[in-house]
C-alpha cells in the first residue's frame, strides 16, 4: 500500500475528506519522530506495535574517530501476529 492509497483508504473508513485523512497521518507521525527523537518508545497498543529508538557507537574507518547514529526499531506486537497468522 503506497501513502496515496493509505490516505484514500483513512479518509473513505472514516468518512473524511483526503485532506484531512492527510493531515491526520502526517500528525501522527510528526508525533511519532518527535517521540523516538527525543528517546522515547512509542507504544501503538497490544494490536499493532512498538517504535524503540536505538542509539549505535561506531568508529570511522581508519580513524579513532567515534560517533553515533541514531536509528529506530519497530517491533510487531502479539496480537498482531496472532491476526496475521489467523
């Protein structure tokens, strides 16, 4: 499913216009890269999943060199893998 077809689907499941289903994603994930940001988990309930910020160290090539880079993790919860295998 392509952004486009999510935003279509929102906004006919709830009766909105695309605009808004739109806006709508785009908020919730704003508040999710916020959250991660800033090192939070982002916890979407015991049916969908969770968002782990993960911070790794590593050392350039060649150099002493150290830095750290910052990546996210997102882990399926049980109740949906129990509705994908169902």
């Amino acid at each position: 499913m392509t952004r486009k077809e999510l935003i279509k689907a929102l906004a006919t499941k709830q009766g909105i216009t695309q605009a808004t289903a739109e806006a709508h994603i785009d908020a919730v994930k704003s508040i999710i890269v916020a959250e991660v940001s800033a090192g939070n988990e982002v916890v979407l309930g015991p049916d969908f999943g969770t968002f782990k910020p993960v911070t790794r160290t590593g050392v350039v090539p060649g150099t002493k060199t150290q830095y750290n880079s910052k990546s996210v993790k997102f882990s399926i919860s049980a109740g949906f893998k129990t509705s994908l295998n169902s």
